[in-house]
C-alpha cells in the first residue's frame, strides 16, 4: 500500500498551454500566411468568427478552438501536406526566452504536462526542440495525407477565400452579450460564415472528413486535464495551470473552481478575465519562480507573497529562488510584472496584458482571441 501511495501521488502538478506561455507561435496562423494567399487575413477572420460562436452566441457543440478545424479545408486545398506541415513547424519554432530551461527545472519537482489546441506536427517539432516528452503533451490530431480533395472542391475553396476577403473584418463590441450588440454589416458576416462553415463545406467530401477533426480547446482541456489527474491519481486543488487565451477558459475555471492555483502568461482578455494571476513578462524564467513557490507554499500563502510583490523587494529573491541559471535572461529581458487579478484592477490589467501581448508575439497573433 505504502509503495503504491508513493508511486501514484504527487503533491503538486503543472500544466500549461503551449503557444503563448512556451513558445511565440500561432502554428496554425503561421501556417496559413505561408500557403494561402491573404491567409493571415483569413485565418484571423476565422478565429473572430470562432470566438462569437464560442462566447457570443454559445452554439451548442461548438468550442473555442474550432479555427483549427474551420482552416483545413483552405490549407487542403492550397496544397499542404504532413511533410510540408511538419518542415515548416520546425523551421520556424520561435521560444519564449528560457523556456525549455524552465521546463527542466519544473520537471526536478513535479509532473509536468502541455494542454495545447496547436497541431500535432508542431507539437511534435517543439518537443524534439526543447527536449520535453511528447506522451506528456494532449494536442490536436490531424492526418492531411488521409483525406482526398477533388479539383472542384479545390477550386470552390479558393473562391470561398477569395469572397471571405472581400466581406466585412470582424470585431467584436466591448461587452457584447448577443450578435443584436453587433453592428447590421458584422450581423451579415456572422450569418455568411454560417452558410459556409454549416452549409457550403461540410457538403464537400473534404470537409465531411476535416470536420471529424477535435481541436483540444475548450471543454477538452477541462477533459485532459481530468485524464492527467485519473492517471496520477492526483487532486485540482493540487494543479497549477498555465494559459493565454479563449481556449484555456474551461481549464482555467476547473481549477481555479477547485482550488487549485491559475496564472494567465501574458494574456488577452477571456484568459486575464479567468486567472487568479497575471504575469506579464518576455522571458519565461517567472513561471519557474511561480512553480517553486507552488510547490512549497500553501495557496493562500503564495497569493499572500504575489499581492506584495514589488520588484525593487523580490529581485534578489526571485534570483536566489531560481539560482545563476536564470539571472542572465532576468536581467537582459526585463523584470516581470506578477499581480493578482481582482475586480478592482481586471480591466486596467487586461488592457495592459493585452499590450504586452502584442509587444512579445505581434499584432497580428496578439490579437487574436
């Protein structure tokens, strides 16, 4: 009993999202820019349209994270392929500074797993790069080479994507409740992407067999992270949860609804919006830091320490916490900014997060949900 005890519990454990905390990434994005024309436009008139049916409107089945399903069909068509797909993800990884080193050093102390909506080929291409192991990462399956595409279908899409340029971009109205929020000209995009998305493609033979795509978003991080716990035998109040975005919400309120600790890195909105603790910072070695404090402290305590934090009074700290090997990133990238989220600054701290954002990943990705 006692040897099963010892083999089946852990104290603590870490779970993150990949793009965003771990790396700069948006593969799918990126993805789209390289083999489609205009694809940074269209995918991220599709990840707008993604993040009204997940949080607007609140279509049944539908979840935070379907872009990656919704921007097949196009990259089918305009030609990628699993090799292509798993060339370009590796030649183009792009890391949050020290990130595979907080990685090891978070493995020294607890278990530690990845949560992403990110592809399988980039997933695999990262873990090959920062050496962490692939069985511990819960990603979105894809097979490119699998599905067959006809010539009429190809040249359909291409006319789909050359027409979803030329209809109004799409922008979602602060605190917008329903799509009545929205203005006439975004109310029409809205249902024209309906018709293409629920109608037009999934009458195509490729996107009857795309659409069976899962992307992990949504409810399936709750579910992964469920899935890490039966097969440790761990407890939520035990997790620290790592994310950045729309499709860490579900993950983030399981956690947090059950005690245990989560830190939005760098976020937009929905992620700041859900977190008990907003970091925003360049450099990755804070989640370290965090993790450290995580596995020694009680929560209380911890969220105690971060609602003092001031980093004229925790840098020599926070340096001797994580030791020499994080010092040099520390003082070439900045002095993170760590706080607690309450009511009272959430949204002086989003706006601020979402900056940030922009500043390390871009504005085309920061601004994506």
């Amino acid at each position: 009993m006692r040897a099963r005890k010892a083999q089946g519990e852990f104290k603590r454990i870490f779970i993150s999202d990949c793009e965003g905390p771990i790396s700069k990434n948006d593969n799918a994005l990126e993805l789209a820019s390289q083999f489609v024309p205009n694809g940074a436009r269209l995918f991220t008139l599709i990840s707008r349209y993604d993040d009204i049916q997940a949080d607007i409107v609140k279509r049944k089945g539908y979840k935070a994270g379907d872009t990656l399903r919704l921007i097949l069909p196009f990259l089918k068509a305009y030609g990628l392929t699993n090799k292509t797909m798993i060339s370009f993800s590796s030649h183009n990884i792009t890391l949050i500074p020290a990130a595979k080193e907080v990685l090891e050093c978070i493995r020294c102390s607890m278990p530690a797993y990845m949560v992403s909506t990110s592809y399988q080929q980039y997933i695999r291409a990262l873990c090959d790069a920062i050496d962490f192991p692939f069985r511990n990462v819960y990603c979105t399956h894809s097979n490119l080479d699998k599905h067959k595409i006809t010539d009429e279908e190809k040249i359909e899409l291409k006319q789909l994507s050359k027409e979803m340029m030329g209809i109004p971009a799409l922008e979602i109205p602060p605190h917008a409740q329903s799509l009545k929020a929205f203005p006439s000209k975004m109310q029409k995009t809205v249902k024209r992407l309906d018709e293409i998305f629920r109608e037009g493609i999934p009458r195509m033979k490729i996107g009857k067999a795309l659409y069976k795509v899962n992307p992990i978003g949504g409810p399936e991080k709750a579910a992964a992270i469920r899935d890490i716990l039966l097969k440790l035998r761990g407890r939520l109040q035990n997790v620290m949860y790592v994310g950045d975005s729309i499709t860490d919400v579900s993950a983030f309120e399981l956690v947090r609804d059950s005690g245990g600790l989560t830190v939005s890195f760098n976020g937009n909105s929905y992620a700041v919006r859900e977190a008990e603790i907003a970091v925003l910072s360049k450099n990755a070695a804070v989640t370290a830091f965090l993790a450290s404090m995580f596995s020694e402290l009680e929560k209380r305590r911890l969220l105690n320490t971060i609602k003092d934090w001031k980093p004229s009074s925790f840098r020599k700290f926070y340096l001797k916490k994580l030791g020499k090997r994080f010092s040099a990133t520390i003082t070439r990238d900045g002095f993170p900014q760590v706080r607690l989220v309450t009511q009272f600054n959430m949204e002086k701290l989003i706006s601020e997060s979402t900056e940030f954002r922009k500043n390390v990943r871009g504005e085309a990705i920061g601004r994506l949900g």
